[in-house]
C-alpha cells in the first residue's frame, strides 16, 4: 500500500511462542530473520509481551503508548495505517495501545507478522478509508 488510510483487525487464533503484528517499509530484509521493531530498515512492531509493547528500530515507543497490553490468544489486533499523514495507531480488544507513531520511512507499507514457534493469525477485517 503507498496511499490512503487502512484498517486491518487481526485474529490471534493460535499462540504458541512469541508474535509480532505490524508494518514493514521496503528496506525490510525477511532473510535477515529480524523480527518486527528490531532494525532500522523500516519496521513497527506491537508484541505478546510487555517488554517490547510497541518498537521501532530496537527501541521502544514509550512516548506513543497509552496502555502496555499483551497480547493473548483470541485477541482482535486492530493495525490503523495512515499513509497519507504517515502515521500508525494499535488496538487490542479497543483499548489503544499506542497512537500518533510517525513513520519515518518513505513509500509503502504492508501489514506483517513475526512468528516464533507456532502461531497463527488471520485477517478478519480489512477497511480502505
């Protein structure tokens, strides 16, 4: 996606290990086995625990998190993206975990998981605004 503002909810259906749900940019190498919010090449990620909620370039998103939840199995992960004013909002269950995140990388974005071990997760809604 490189315009317009997008909604994805996504279904944690299975958790076993650690998950990642976010962004990546271009300059996101999958090879590299990096997970989400790691590296500088353009990656955000929110994780199932609570010592890396919200991330950006191995550091943490402190001043955009408004509340430090974990995610769970069975939870509804809503990715708001707006390309347009380049800027990403989470949800877990409707409670923001963190608003307002600036994307600092050029061009478009795709929505991304990080899965270690087993895991499993599911689009259940996509919106283009």
């Amino acid at each position: 996606m490189a315009k317009g503002h997008h909604i994805f909810n996504i279904m944690v259906r299975r958790l076993v290990g650690q998950l990642g749900i976010g962004i990546v940019g271009r300059g996101f190498l999958l090879y590299k086995n990096d997970w989400l919010g790691r590296e500088s090449n353009g990656s955000y990620g929110t994780w199932d625990r609570t010592c890396l909620t919200a991330g950006h370039n191995g550091k943490s998103l402190k001043q955009n998190i408004v509340n430090d939840i974990k995610i769970k199995e069975g939870d509804i992960v809503k990715v708001d993206l707006d390309l347009n004013q380049r800027t990403l909002l989470w949800e877990i269950n409707g409670n923001i975990v963190a608003n307002n995140v600036a994307i600092d990388f050029n061009g478009p974005a795709a929505i991304a998981t990080t899965l270690k071990n087993i895991g499993s997760v599911e689009i259940v809604q996509y919106f283009n605004l």
